[in-house]
C-alpha cells in the first residue's frame, strides 16, 4: 500500500483502503483501529457483524505492520467476550490481604465507588499530593488521563513501567546517544546483525510485525547475517546463522571483547565520525574529567591540523586527536577514545571466554567480521541525497539491562554500534523518533559541552542521564535522589517500603494507589512477599480491571474498564525506522460496551470534578495535547472524550481532518524528508563516547551516602565500560547453585496478562516450552531428570514446582521460563496454576539492583531437583 | 492563539525582532516544580533578548535551592526532563533553550515519563 504514495509530497496523504466500501454495509463493517494486546500498537481492520467481532486482521494500510498481525492480536477477540470480564465496579469485603486470600468482591454502583475514590483523593490534595501513587501500564487512554495528574494534582509517582528492567536503560541510551526514544535495524539495508539478549526482527519487540518481514527479506533475497547471542536457544536463535549461548550477566565482557577486537586488533572504526559527532576527542585529565579551558570552562581537544589545542566549538578547528597524550594546562590529558582503547585492551578474548563461555576465536572472527561488514567510509545515495553506509547493527535490549550492573552490558555493546558510526544511518541500528519535521517539528538540542542534552521527545519527558542531577537525600518512595543519572526508579517503591521509611528520611506514608490491568504484582517487581506488603500497607487500592488478574486480588475498588476494541485513542506521529513515511493512527471504539459500565474518563472527569481540579486538567490538556483556539477545552465546560480527540486531531492537522476523519481512515501518512529519516549525521550535537559527567554524579553521590551511613558500592558510575559480576554469577562459580533462571519471551504472549486467553492459553498448553523450564541436557543428567518431569527450583525467595523440557537450547548453566506463567488469580482460571511465575523466583535487595538505573537483576539463583515420589 | 512557527509567520521568539526592550514574564510553576520553589506563581523582568537559558538563571536565584537542585542542571540550564510551555506552546517547537522571550506566560512542569513496559 505504501507503494501507492511514492513520488507524491502533498501532506497530508489520505491513503489506500483495502475493501473501501468496509462502512457502507450495516451488517458487515470493517473498522480500523489499533491493537492493544502488546505495546506495539499495530493498525488492524475489525469486521462486525450484527454488532459483534468476528474477526480481526492486519491493517494493510498501515506502515507499522503492513497488514500483518500475530497471534496475540488476533486474541483480542477473545479477550473482550472474556466470561470473567467486570463490567460493574467492585467491592472489597474481606479486609484481609493476601495471596490466595478471598476478597469477597460486592458490586456496588457506580456512585458509590466515585464517592469512595474522590473523597480519598481530595483527602490526600490537601495533605500532601505525594500519598497518591499512579501505576499506569497497559492501557494508553489511562496514561494520560491519570498522567495529568502528575502536574496537576503534584504527585510524583506515575510508574508507566510494568517490569523491574524494561526502560530501564534501553531508552536511556537512546535518548544519550541518539535522542530519540527506541530501536529497531534498517532491514532495508543492513547485511549484518547481532542480537544480543533480544528477539529484533525474528519474535517481539517495537513494530514487531514489520521487522520480522524486513528481516526475513533482508535475509532470504540478501542474505543479511544473523548472530544470536543469548543464554536460551530462543525463536530468534532457531532462525539465526549462528547462536552464541552466553553466561547470563556477561553481556558487558562480550562488548568489550568486540570493542578490544574493532579498536585494538583490526583497527576497524569511523574515525571521521568519531572526531566530529562524539566526544571521542575532548581530552580528559588525571581526574578523569575533561580539561577545560579556564575562561570559557568548555571541554579541549588537541587539533592534529595545527598541533593547536582548541575547545569543542573552535571553528578553526578541524582534526581532533583521538589518540595520544598531550601536556594541557600543566597536566598530561588523553582524548576520551585513548582512553576508551585502553578500557577495551583489559578484555583480550582469551579472558572473554573465561567469563562469557563463548570461545576466543569465535569471539574474534564475529568481531572483525562485523567491522568489515560495517563498510567504514562508504556512503550510499538515496533519493539523491549521500549518506553515510554501515550496514550493521549490534541490537540488544531486554536481556542486558535486566541486571546488577546492566546499564554497563548495554553501554558496552551499544559502544559497539558507536565507534563503527553505524546509528541511524543507512543499514545501521537505528534510534526511533530521534527527529521530525511534520507534524511536529521536534529535534534533539546540543546541551552543556556541546554535548546531546535534548531529546526531540516531547509531552512526556523521560528523565536524562545526561548531564543527570545532583544526588541529594531522598524525598520519594521512589529514592529518585539517590540514583541521579536514572530514567526512572519506581521499581524500588515496594523494597523501600518493607523497610523503615525514616531510614531513608521520607516523610510521607503513600496512601492511595491507582493502577490499571498491568499486574505489577505478578510480573512488575521481584520478591511477592515484599510487593504484597507494599499493597497492604495502602488505605484505599483501585484498580480498572478487565479481567481480575493477581494485583486486582489487592484491591480495595475496583472500576470496569473498556477492552481495545472499545477505546478511542489518537496514537501520536509515529515512524518505522528508515521509512520514507511517517504516520498517525487511531483507536477506535468498534462496538458498544456493556450497558453498565461506563468509560474511564468520565468516571474521571466526575472524580476530578469532585476533588476540584477538573479545570487545571484541560489546562494542562491544552498543553500538552496541543490545543489551540478554537479548539481549548475552557474551564467550567465539561467535554466528552471524543470531543477532546476532535480537537486534538483539528489542532494540528487543521478543521478537515478531525476526530470523524480519521474514523473514517484509521491512518494519516506523510512523507518524510531524509533527514528525518536517517538523522544521524544532521543533529546538531555530539554524543558520548566517554561519560564524564559519571564522574562528578559519583562524587556527589558518595558525599550524600556517607552523610546517610549507606555503604553502597558505587564503582558503577564509570565513565567507560566495565564488566563486574552479578552476585548469581559469582555463585555458580562457586559452585552455591546449580543454574541461573533467566526468563525469555514468547512471540505469542504478553506482559503478564495474557495467558488466560483461551486461543493463548491453547498454544502454550501445544507447544511444550511455554508452560514449561528448559533444562539444557547436561544439567538434566547430572540431575536425573527426564523431560517431563516435575522438578522443584528453589531461589533464596521461593521454591517452586515446573515441568522440565530438557533441551540443548539452552546454556548449560541456565534454567530457561518463559512468558509471564504461573498464575493464582482466580479471575484468570484458564492460565491458573500453570507454568512457573518468574518473578517471585527474584531476590530483591540492594545487591540485586542496578546502582545505575535501578533495573532489578533478572537472574534467578536456583537450586534444581526432581520431584520424588 | 496560532502558533507562528506553524503557520509561517514571522515570530519574534525566534528572531529576536523585540530584542532591545525589557520584557516581563510570568511564571507558572506546576506539581512538584510547585512544592520545590515554594510558590506557584512568579513575574520575572528580564533584559531585551532573553531566553528560556536565560529564564532558568534567574529562577535559579529567585525560587531557592531544592527548586535549583531538582528542576535545574549544575549549569543552570532547565533539565531535560521539565517541559516548558511559552505562551501555551512547547518550546521543543520554537527554538528549544534559544527561544527568546516576548513577555507572557511561561508555564514549567514535570510530564508523565515514558518508561517502557
């Protein structure tokens, strides 16, 4: 369908429909809207017939997915007519709480439950906002209309994130490096690819259902290389040209084993890219930071052109110095690069092997092939414009940053991408939404020292590593302070709160939470002990609930909500990495909900009414929706959500391209210019190579933990790569554990909601893997265990029973589980009791917690046996 | 009000046609941005020509330490992750931290964070 567009510039475009006549018919329609059954969002077409779903399939029309979708969208269908569905709200009957506990849900009506919440919530804006604590994932429309309660109503606690890992660092990176917000490979043009503790291109992650055709494509009629490096013998690895089974928690060892083979062995980097996009240049002291010239306090690099030194900005200046050292200032000082070679030479390969398990000469022989890959120097030409080419990209994602020490394995391996040039270039790894002209003009901004420090994202602000802030003594649940370089930190909250609160000097007790369907409980943090304190320990816990998963069982209220099929969403500006499209898609109700419920926002323009902030609410949507006259919500009016979306789309696509049309279209695409499209060489900012700023974060740091009596190690703020072992990897080389349990993910599965869906349910129960733990064969011997049978895996937290699939898919040192299982809720029947919940496995203490970002380690350390008897 | 920067007209925020005359800014300061400084509500002059860089220099003297500490970097630049509405519109889609300042509103905030799932 895309092909349609080319050769045309008009904006906007109203695209192709497949089947256009999908509205006319009254028994037979086809709607367009977006799948919600992953964080994807892919554009689908829903046919109805006499008022019910029968059926739903890819949206051609759509860049994000090309008219494809996978099993968890089709579901959706299943999901709504779900008989365990809540369509009224509820009560709590049974003060008591727990897991496994009864709440005696009552049905109330709805006036009951809006005056239980408003009361709550108005009691708490006048104390203090902070006593309200916001959890979000799992349902877009719910993120903005609790999000605004952020500015609004002043509590700083909205945890959109579900998993102790995810964001954790992936977006930090992305916005460090990049300033963008995600990551995906320019299948287009990329010829090599290696995927590091991810699925990209083969199962899950962002635009899912394109990238799997791209590379797919990029394999078949190119042959693009696929590496796979990952403790389980996943989806991705079984497509791969080669899998690399690792030792969990070694991802940092393996980058700077690539890094030491590129910088120090072959020699293979961009160095027109380093000198003049990074700091690889800016020469750096005896301390460790940069030196800098004394009256404009700007970073120096040595000008090889003229042996001149000269700050970043010189314009005279032309050839920096990425290697050497120079005297500066009465002080010997090293470009960032030198020393970042030297950090790489300290992991030869041989010593990679030792830590990693994946042989020295394989090690080497992926390295200087992905280097040479990498074509450094060449440019490819694209609607006549040159750019440069590096048709590689190391991807990693989900498995790196889900550790103690994890934003170290992915700055490793990210560094990989770096020094090759390769980001978002042709062929590259490519950042998503780094920059756009239209309909948003929205691009990354130089900060201090010349350095990225403005991310072109927008509305919803991720807090930056750089330059990060001062650390300070804690205020929040959250301890935000004492993690100043982190996105966010809420995956702390329920740790912090097992504890004593004066310890950390917060003086605020939180006392009401809203969540939505993202069951933290089951799969948001580790420990369940510790998570089911924390919801005990709130007065009043509501949540909007479709089905009554596990964190449902800890609430107070709970408030129906719609299913996807029933949400009105305008998805923002979207792109597909390297598309010459971009795009707008939106969610629409396709039938009618339940008589007796009625749609969140309502219920929350009523709350927010009561509570007396509904005004300060559509100010702050005037905002950050990007409405304009004629089209502001004004104070004292009250709107319905469609209206609101009516004016958001006629804000800034103008009055003929309102809420109806795009009913009506589902999608807007436009053309991109190339710049948007491969931002890389365009932003006006350099990124890093070295992170120097670590440096007076970590001495800020270390003053507030001694002021504090905390003996917290932080060696992690390093201003270049290292690799230190996580507590599980010192275990199992100690011979205190038979296996580290990782988990992994399901092409067909989601989050920890969706099992309990029939036709979900059904492919886990057929494919053995999903319900069961991979035990690699070795193990299973050593062990006297056969497939099939039940063994028990005790971690430090929990002992719990599986079905071991004995497979050589797995590293010998590692249990595999898979998805989010093991469910107990009993609002979740089908999926109850099945499989193993890897979470409550984890440990959850300081130990097992990034210093940097505050991921929590995701290596489980197990004991296996078989059930006897 | 249309925003100029959209519509194609000239916008003395990007331009710096108003350069020479003082301008007076309100400033509007939400959630906790509000309970850092103390207050709500501030008017600041500012020389002919200011920026928003300029804007976050002087709150960082008038809306105390905490405020400085949380919503400003060491430099005294606004954090990334504070987002700034001048007259209603966000900077991101003027000139950034180079926006100039005509005089109106200025309204600073913290956003919901995209976190991941």
């Amino acid at each position: 369908m895309i092909s349609l567009l080319k050769g045309r510039d008009t904006k906007p475009h109203i695209v192709y429909r497949p089947g256009g006549e999908r509205h006319k018919s009254t028994t037979s329609d086809w709607v367009p809207t977006t799948c919600r059954m992953c964080l994807v969002g892919c554009h689908v077409l829903v046919k109805v017939e006499n008022g019910r779903v029968v059926n739903v399939v890819g949206n051609p029309d759509s860049p994000k997915n090309r008219g494809r979708m996978c099993a968890k969208g089709k579901s959706g269908i299943m999901n709504h007519y779900n008989p365990n569905r809540v369509t009224k709200p509820l009560k709590r009957s049974n003060p008591e709480k727990g897991i496994g506990v009864d709440p005696r849900w009552q049905e109330i009506p709805w006036e009951e439950a809006i005056d239980i919440i408003a009361k709550k919530m108005k009691k708490i804006y006048v104390e203090d906002p902070r006593k309200l604590y916001l959890q979000t994932w799992g349902a877009r429309g719910l993120i903005q209309w609790l999000g605004v309660l952020v500015p609004v109503f002043g509590t700083p606690y909205h945890q959109e994130s579900l998993s102790g890992t995810c964001g954790k660092s992936i977006h930090s990176i992305q916005f460090l490096t990049a300033g963008g917000f995600w990551d995906e490979v320019d299948f287009e043009y990329c010829k090599y690819l290696i995927d590091v503790g991810t699925q990209q291109g083969v199962a899950t992650r962002e635009g899912f259902n394109h990238t799997i055709a791209d590379c797919a494509t990029a394999r078949m009629e190119r042959g693009m290389k696929l590496v796979v490096v990952d403790p389980v013998g996943n989806n991705a690895a079984a497509k791969a040209d080669e899998w690399l089974p690792i030792r969990p928690g070694t991802d940092a060892a393996f980058g700077l084993g690539m890094l030491n083979v590129l910088l120090n062995e072959v020699k293979i980097y961009d160095a027109d890219f380093l000198k003049h996009h990074t700091n690889a240049g800016y020469l750096v002291g005896p301390n460790w930071k940069y030196v800098r010239d004394p009256a404009t306090r700007k970073p120096l690099l040595y000008d090889q052109s003229d042996g001149e030194i000269k700050t970043y900005d010189d314009p005279t200046l032309k050839d920096p110095g990425l290697e050497g050292e120079y005297s500066v200032q009465g002080q010997k000082a090293k470009p960032a690069f030198d020393l970042l070679k030297a950090r790489a030479a300290e992991y030869p390969v041989e010593r990679v092997e030792g830590i990693t398990s994946i042989p020295a000469k394989t090690l080497r022989r992926i390295a200087r092939e992905f280097g040479e890959a990498a074509q450094i120097g060449s440019i490819i030409r694209i609607d006549g414009v040159e750019l440069p080419y590096r048709p590689v990209a190391l991807n990693w994602c989900r498995g790196p940053q889900g550790h103690k020490h994890g934003w170290h394995h992915c700055w490793a391996l990210h560094l990989v991408n770096l020094v090759l040039g390769a980001i978002n270039v042709p062929g590259g790894y490519q950042c998503t939404r780094t920059a756009s002209n239209w309909p948003i003009k929205s691009w990354p901004e130089a900060g201090e020292d010349g350095m990225l420090g403005y991310s072109s994202v927008k509305y919803r602000h991720h807090a930056q590593p750089f330059p990060g802030r001062p650390a300070a003594r804690p205020t929040r649940h959250d301890l935000f302070e004492l993690f100043p370089v982190a996105a966010h930190t809420r995956s702390v909250v329920p740790l912090v709160n097992s504890g004593d609160l004066k310890k950390w000097g917060i003086d605020h007790k939180i006392e009401m939470i809203i969540h939505t369907p993202g069951n933290q409980l089951a799969g948001g943090f580790a420990d369940l002990e510790s998570v089911v304190n924390f919801y005990k320990g709130v007065d009043l816990v509501v949540g909007f609930a479709i089905e009554l998963n596990e964190t449902h069982e800890m609430d107070d209220i709970v408030l129906p909500m719609p299913t996807y099929l029933e949400e009105n969403l305008l998805n923002v500006p979207d792109s597909v990495a390297g598309e010459w499209v971009g795009f707008r898609q939106i969610q629409q109700q396709v039938v009618a909900m339940p008589e007796e419920m009625r749609r969140p926002s309502e219920v929350l323009t009523e709350i927010y009414d009561r509570v007396g902030i509904l005004d300060e609410v559509y100010h702050v949507f005037n905002l950050t929706l990007g409405l304009k006259p004629p089209y502001l919500l004004e104070p004292g009016k009250r709107y319905v959500e469609e209206e609101i979306l009516d004016r958001e789309a006629k804000s800034l696509h103008g009055q003929d391209f309102g809420w109806e049309w795009f009913k009506e279209h589902g999608i807007m695409v436009w053309r991109r210019d190339m710049d948007e499209r491969y931002p890389g060489r365009f932003i006006k900012a350099r990124v890093p190579v070295y992170l120097e700023h670590f440096v007076q974060r970590r001495e800020e740091l270390d003053g507030v933990l001694r002021e504090m009596r905390l003996d917290w190690d932080t060696s992690d703020y390093d201003p270049l790569p290292e690799w230190m072992p996580c507590k599980a990897f010192e275990q199992i080389q100690r011979g205190e554990i038979d296996a580290i349990g990782v988990h992994y993910k399901l092409p067909y599965t989601y989050g920890a909601q969706g099992n309990a869906n029939p036709w979900i349910n059904e492919l886990c129960d057929k494919l053995p893997h999903s319900y069961g733990v991979l035990i690699n064969t070795k193990l299973a011997q050593k062990k006297g265990i056969k497939d099939g049978d039940a063994i028990w895996l005790e971690s430090p937290v929990k002992k719990v029973k599986g079905v071991a699939r004995v497979t050589q898919m797995v590293h010998p040192e590692v249990v595999g589980i898979a998805g989010h299982a093991g469910h107990w809720a009993a609002g979740k029947p089908l999926s109850k009791g099945k499989g193993v919940n890897f979470n409550g496995l984890l440990p959850y203490d300081v130990d097992h917690i990034d210093l940097l970002s505050t991921a929590n380690d995701f290596c489980a350390p197990v004991k296996v046996r078989k059930v006897e008897g | 009000m249309a925003n100029p920067s959209e519509t194609g007209e000239r916008d003395p925020r990007l331009d710096g046609s108003t350069r020479s005359q003082p301008v007076r800014v309100k400033v509007v300061l939400m959630g906790e941005l509000k309970r850092w400084a103390g207050r709500q509500e501030l008017t600041v002059e500012l020389p002919g020509g200011s920026t928003v860089q300029t804007l976050a220099k002087k709150l960082s003297d008038l809306c105390g330490e905490t405020f400085a500490q949380n919503a400003l970097t060491k430099e005294r630049s606004i954090q990334p992750h504070v987002a700034v509405f001048i007259d209603g519109v966000q900077m991101g889609r003027l000139a950034g931290t180079q926006t100039i300042l005509t005089g109106g509103k200025v309204e600073l905030m913290l956003l919901p964070m995209y976190e991941g799932g």
